[in-house]
C-alpha cells in the first residue's frame, strides 16, 4: 500500500505496479487464511471431541458424587 501511495520509493510507475501486485498477494492470502483456518478447526475438534466429551462426562461425574456424599 505504501508503494501504491507513493509513501515509499521513488514513485514511479513500475513502483506503483509493484504496490499493487504486492497488494493482491495481501488480499488473496489473507482470503485463503479463513478457510484454511476453518479446515484445521475441524480436524482438530474431530480429533479431540471423543477424549473432551469423556473428560466432561468424569469431570460431571465427580461433581454429582460429591453433591450426593453431602
């Protein structure tokens, strides 16, 4: 964006170009970081799911015993 503006380098066309180019990388980078984000997500919930359901299952369990001990 710099370049684009004219903030950094000499302000000439091919700058300008550059500042562009460099620009949509940004935004096309940026646009693919979401569903690749989402798609790690995922897996990691389908990888963990089973051992955090069983955890809250023990962890619930442990707190109706102490609940009927009183």
């Amino acid at each position: 964006m710099c370049l684009y503006m004219k903030v950094i380098g000499d302000g000439s066309a091919w700058m300008v170009a550059l500042g562009i180019v460099i620009g949509l990388l940004g935004f096309a980078g940026a646009a693919i970081n979401y569903p690749v984000y989402k798609k790690i997500l995922e897996k990691g919930k389908g990888k963990y799911a089973f051992e955090i359901i069983e955890l809250a299952k023990e962890i619930s369990g442990e707190a109706e015993d102490k609940t009927n001990a009183k």
